[in-house]
C-alpha cells in the first residue's frame, strides 16, 4: 500500500465527520434550565429552627445507631 491509498481510504469517515458537524447542534428545551426564585439570607428564627430540628434529627439517628 502507497500512502496515497492510506489517506484515500480515510477520506470517506472525514467527510461523514465533516458532514455530522455541518448541521448546528438544536437549541435547549426550557425545562433544562430552572431558574427559580432567588432565595435570600435565612433570618435569626429560621436559623435556630434549622438548627433545632439539625440536632433532634442527629439525636435520633445516634439512638437508632445504637440500638442496632
């Protein structure tokens, strides 16, 4: 085999390639992108709240843990 068969040979799978990006990719569904509500600080209330229910649900994982 020449190296001009060699690149004869690979010419066809370039120009599918080539043909494949030709056509533009298609544009996003709107449901790929959420933009929701912007959500701001929690205040001092939801804080402790969080916190509260943070360390009763960490208090009853450890006594499920330890019961097993």
């Amino acid at each position: 085999m020449s190296s001009t068969q060699s690149k004869e040979e690979g010419r066809p799978q370039q120009d599918a390639r080539d043909r494949a990006l030709a056509y533009p990719e298609p544009a996003p569904h709107p449901n790929w992108h959420r933009h929701g509500p912007a959500y701001g600080p929690l205040s001092p209330t939801q804080q402790r709240h969080n916190q509260e229910q943070l360390l009763l649900a960490l208090r009853t994982h450890r006594t499920l843990a330890k019961a097993s």
